[in-house]
C-alpha cells in the first residue's frame, strides 16, 4: 500500500512538473523588438551621468547660543563663485525679452492700458544653434530647472523640521543635472529665510561636480541676523545682479520706490564644506546655527521625442 502511494505521488509531480504546459497556458515570450530598458545608473545619451538632487537647508532657532563656537568677522570666505546660476522655473521660458526698445512713456502706457495690441515688436524666436533662444522648459531633459512637489522626497523630514520647535526650514528645492567636473559646473546661488533690505537670512552657493558617477557637494553658505544699527565689522557680499523685467508694472508706471531703513548685518555664521556623496544615501552637513540635507538618486535623462509631424512620410517612386 505503501509502495503504491508513492508511486502515485511520483505520478503527480511528474505531471506537475515535468509534463509541458499546454501553449495556453504559458507565459508569452518576450518580444524581440522591445527596447531594452538601460540602467538608471548608468550614463544619458549626452554620455554624462545625470542624479535628482534634493536638498532642504535649515537653521537652529538658538542661533548657536548651545553652541562654545562663535562667528568672528575676520574669520569668513563669503564670496559667490564665477560661474553662478538661479535654479529655473517652467515659467521663465515665457519671460522672455522683445527686441523694440521701449522708453518710459511705452511702458507707462502698457502699464496703464494692458489691453489691446501693444508695441512689443518682435516676437520670441526659436533656433537650436541659439542657447539663449525662446524654448519650452523640459521637466524630464533640462538641468537645474526645480521641479515641483510630486517629486519631493524630503516632506516628512521637512515637516518633523518645523514641528519640533526647534529649527526653521529657510530652503528646499529638488532639480536634475549631469555630473561634470567642478570646471565645467556652475554653481547654484541659494537664497532663503527673512529678507532685510537687499539680504536675505540665507546666502551663498551650491556646487555638485564629478566624474563617472562619484559625486562631491561644495557648499559655502552663511546666514545673518540683522539690525537697524549700522556695524562695520561685518560685511556681506553684493547679491549678483539679476536680470531686470522691463515689463515690471511698478517701474513702468514711474512709481517711485519706497524708501525703508537699511538693515545691516550683526552676525555671520558660515557653513564652508566639502562632502563626497553616494547615490540614494541621505547626506547630513552639520554646523552650530546651520544644518543641510542632501540626497542624490541617478537619473537618466529619456530620449528626445519627436512630433509625428516632424517625421517626414518615405516618397513613393
């Protein structure tokens, strides 16, 4: 009897096992014209690896009071590096300059009419060969173009910043770039927190340069507290001069500025460092009044795609 049940459990796993499944029942085969699917880890068609960057920089409300270092005026590199740029936005692809020269009595006039045809002259024109041309921002192609919430990975961490009393989030941006090496890299001027007068509580710059896919942080930040009392043993850098709209209703309706007291800067605490930083591996700068987060995850930037308009039909002989 014995025998016999293990005759028939061998009959089983035969027929389980070793018979072939009939043709309706299997999975289909892969299709040999699928497109490979390339490892995010690797390098993007430009031949440069590219990473998502997130990072939030945030203060300590003590102002380092728990802290026995001290800012000394002397003691500070605060300057901005050559090449510096502002992260972008989807928006400032239509802000684009005209080419007519308007005087002020054309701008007070656009700014008071803003309705009918206005002398704008020359529309936005687009060439490939010209970097500066008019073109539409790509989320998923351009670099250092900040990308909104549905990619932030840093919410919790953010929240549980704020809710604890005890540190204030002055900045959080999440963009994408390639990784090149530090001369070929411009860095991103940050700007967060309070503002004063022409200065912000936070200030400096962030640098990701590399080879391959080894990546370094260079970031040189300082934050400031402010007063209406004029001291001369702290100096802040000019901010970089930005692009003025000449649309800007204000100015172009002649209204003149409105005068406020000056503030001037009483304290300068600085966070210069230098970090190596792995891929999906969150990053932490420590400082007295200063702390910054960091994360960066490989990308790989998908193939252009070209309008089915653009894509010539074969002529037929």
């Amino acid at each position: 009897m014995v025998k016999q049940s293990l005759q028939l459990v061998r009959y089983l796993l035969w027929i389980l096992v070793i018979w072939p499944l009939p043709a309706w029942s299997q999975p289909p085969a892969a299709a040999t014209d699928k497109p490979v699917e390339r490892d995010p880890r690797g390098a993007s068609a430009d031949g440069a690896y590219w990473f998502e960057v997130e990072v939030t920089v945030f203060s300590s409300v003590y102002g380092g009071s728990k802290s026995s270092e001290v800012p000394v005026p002397d003691n500070n590199n605060l300057r901005y590096p050559a090449q510096l740029r502002r992260l972008q936005n989807q928006i400032d692809c239509y802000q684009f300059p005209f080419a007519a020269d308007l005087n002020q009595a054309q701008l007070a006039a656009i700014a008071a009419m803003m309705t009918t045809a206005l002398p704008f002259g020359e529309g936005p024109v687009y060439s490939p060969a010209d970097p500066a041309a008019f073109k539409i921002l790509e989320v998923e192609r351009d670099p250092f173009l900040a990308i909104d919430r549905r990619y932030w990975r840093f919410n919790q961490l953010n929240s549980r910043l704020q809710s604890n009393g005890e540190h204030k989030v002055l900045w959080h941006q999440v963009w994408r770039q390639p990784l090149r090496p530090r001369g070929q890299t411009p860095s991103l001027q940050v700007e967060g927190g309070g503002q004063f007068g022409d200065h912000y509580e936070l200030e400096g710059s962030l640098r990701l340069a590399g080879t391959n896919n080894a990546a370094t942080l260079d970031a040189n930040l300082w934050l400031s507290t402010f007063s209406r009392d004029h001291v001369d043993q702290w100096k802040l850098p000019d901010r970089p001069t930005q692009a003025v709209n000449k649309f800007d209703v204000t100015h172009a309706a002649g209204a003149d500025d409105i005068h406020a007291e000056p503030w001037f800067a009483d304290s300068i605490w600085q966070l210069s460092q230098s970090r190596e930083l792995d891929p999906n591996v969150l990053n932490y700068l420590d400082h007295p009044t200063l702390g910054l987060l960091i994360e960066i995850r490989p990308y790989l930037v998908p193939e252009a795609r070209v309008p089915a308009a653009a894509v010539k039909p074969a002529s037929k002989r």
